[in-house]
C-alpha cells in the first residue's frame, strides 16, 4: 500500500492560507497538487498572484543544466516569468522588490549539488533585505529522511552547486532545509514553511501515493535521484555521466574506459549491481561518440550507499587509467579539493567525512517537522 501524502500545495487547497499582499511564485513543472493541477492555478484563486520565478532548467523545466534561462510571459497564465537562473538577475530583483510574499513549491532532490535550495536560500537573504514574506510549501525528499551521507562541504569550495557546509546527502526536507539555513546561515527571513500531511522519515519518494514528476531533464526517474549521489561526481573528470542517454547518473563511461576490468576490481558493492554497457550519447560529453560504460542497477536502496560507490569508482578508474582526468569543477561538487591530492586515500576519506556527516546530522534534528 502507498502512503497518502499531501504536499504543502495540497495543504493550503484544503484549509487555505492568509497571504499578504501582492504575491511571487517560484515553481517549475514539479509544483502540482495531487491530482496534477499547478500550484499557479491554485494560487491565482487563493492570493494575488502577480509574477512567477523560474529556477534553473525554467519553470516548465524544458532547459539543459546550466543554460541561462531567459524572462518571458507565460502562455498558460499571461504572468511574467523572471529568471533567478542567469548571469544577470537586475529583472527579477526588481519583480521581487514590489511584492509582499514569495511563495517557493519546488520538488527537490536532496543532494547538495542540486540548485534549487540555493535559488531558495538567495531569495530568503533577498526577501529579508526587503522585509518580504517567505514560504515553503514542502515536499518529499526523495531519498527519504533518514540516511544522510557524502561529504561536508568546506565553504572554500563553495558555489551554487554548493552553498553551505552540508553533506552530500541530507535526509532534509526542502522545508526542513530552508528552516536551518534560516538559523544557521542567519538569514532570519521571515519564513513559514507549510507541512506536509502523510510523510514520514523513512518513506522513499514511491512509497508515496504521489506522481513522481521528474524535476530536471536528466533526472527521469526515483533510482536516478540514488545513483545521481554518487555519480554526479563524475561531471568533474572527463568521463560521461550519462547525459545523452535514457539512463543519466545510472551509467557512465568513456571510449577509452575498460568496464569489464573496473568491475572486477572494484567488487561486489552493496546493494548495486554494476553491470557492462555501452552507450552513444545524443548530446553532452562525447556526443555521437561510442562508449564503454558502467551501469548501476539498484537492488536495495537500504544497502546501497551512492556516495561510497561513486567515490570508489571514481577512485578504481584514477588508479587504472591514465586517460581518467578531474578538472576543479569536482571540488566544487565534493566540496573539497582532497580527492586531487596524489596521496589520496579513498578509505580514509570515506570514513573521515563519514563521522562528519554524522555529528551533522545528530545537530540538523533540531530542525526535522516530521
């Protein structure tokens, strides 16, 4: 049986919501109630919805990761849409200045490296400056609540791939997220975070009865957003992550990449199964380029730990070819530059940030609403 849950949209559908004043949304294909009406939709019936935010990949989610996502008007509600997704934000600072709430429903993903929370976390800096109202409709993480893994970012290495000294993997909520940096980052914006009705720690996006929509173009399914943990990594090196395929952040490889041996010495991994491919990506690192290539095939998401099998991976193909390269772009992802230290040892690494995501996750139950 699935677990009924209602979203934070779903919330104010069935008690309403005193909003304030003139009233923004960021949202993007992913803010829907639960029978797949838009939270624009809803809103433009409950408050005086004036203007709408895109984060990246724009509000109907149709733009490649990093492509600067332009300011237009809407088709389906004739409301301007302003980028929070580009190199220059001036519009939308100024869209935002007029209003006296702004409202974020967006599906996140719970990892570190994923943009949304720091479009969120930028606009609460911004909404605190101008004495404007912040709210979170919540939504499942994923990945569930309970596990939380990777690295903790050290704030030299941070950017919008990576804000603030969290781990990889968080067990956050969106609105859990958005609570503590309110407090630990001192934006005390004036933030509500709605609750969800139905959710609990140890439930997986599809333990829910909830349409899993995917929130970004390479992020099609629920196993994706697993794998995505560990693989991610591997936008910083020279190898695919699979973008271009049907399967992203399950599969990687390269031309060059010797799966069958990496599979042999890496070994059995828990909860994954690591299986030879290969694969011509249709756009992306090495477009129309055959490839050999390595599939993760999730058998229990309990066991499986992606952070470790992507770092172990990462690691077995340094040490096995001397193609395999890493550009400054990983330690923005990991949050560190230690994996690109000659005498790196992937053990002693996995178990020193082990223990730091543990502390910080006995500290971030402060902030757990469920």
């Amino acid at each position: 049986m699935k677990q009924k849950v209602l979203c934070g949209a779903d919330i104010i559908a069935r008690d309403g919501f005193d909003f304030k004043g003139k009233c923004g949304l960021i949202t993007n294909q992913t803010g829907v109630l639960r029978d797949l009406t838009s939270t624009i939709d809803l809103l433009k019936g409950l408050c005086d919805l004036t203007v709408l935010f895109a984060p990246e990949h724009g509000v109907r989610g149709d733009k490649q990761a990093g492509t600067d996502v332009a300011s237009y008007v809407d088709d389906a509600t004739n409301l301007p849409v302003y980028s929070l997704y580009c190199e220059d934000t001036t519009e939308a600072q100024k869209a935002l200045s007029a209003l006296d709430t702004v409202i974020f429903d967006i599906q996140d993903v719970g990892a570190r490296f994923y943009t949304y929370q720091y479009t969120m976390t930028d606009t609460m800096i911004f909404c605190k400056n101008h004495g404007i109202k912040f709210i979170v409709l919540d939504r499942p993480n994923p990945l569930g609540g309970i596990t939380a893994e990777g690295t903790i970012l050290n704030r030299e290495f941070s950017s919008f791939v990576g804000r603030f000294p969290t781990p990889t993997r968080s067990a956050l909520t969106i609105g859990e997220f958005a609570s503590m940096m309110n407090e630990t980052e001192k934006i005390n914006c004036d933030l509500a975070v709605i609750k969800m009705d139905g959710w609990t720690r140890e439930l997986y996006y599809d333990d829910t009865d909830l349409v899993f929509i995917q929130p970004s173009p390479n992020i099609p399914t629920v196993d994706t957003v697993f794998s995505y943990i560990g693989t991610c990594i591997f936008e910083g090196t020279n190898l695919s992550e699979g973008r271009g395929t049907t399967k992203p952040f399950e599969t990687i490889g390269a031309p060059w990449l010797d799966s069958k041996k990496i599979i042999e010495k890496l070994g059995n991994q828990n909860g994954v199964i690591l299986r030879e491919c290969s694969f011509t990506p249709t756009f992306s690192d090495y477009k129309d380029t055959f490839c050999h290539g390595i599939q993760l095939h999730i058998t229990d998401r309990s066991l499986f730990s992606p952070f470790e099998v992507g770092i172990r991976l990462s690691d077995t193909i340094r040490k096995t070819h001397d193609e395999f390269e890493m550009n400054p772009f990983i330690t923005e992802l990991l949050g560190t530059d230690e994996i690109l230290k000659p005498d790196f040892d992937v053990e002693a690494f996995i178990n020193r940030e082990a223990e730091k995501v543990k502390e910080w996750q006995a500290y971030s139950k402060k902030w757990y609403m469920y």
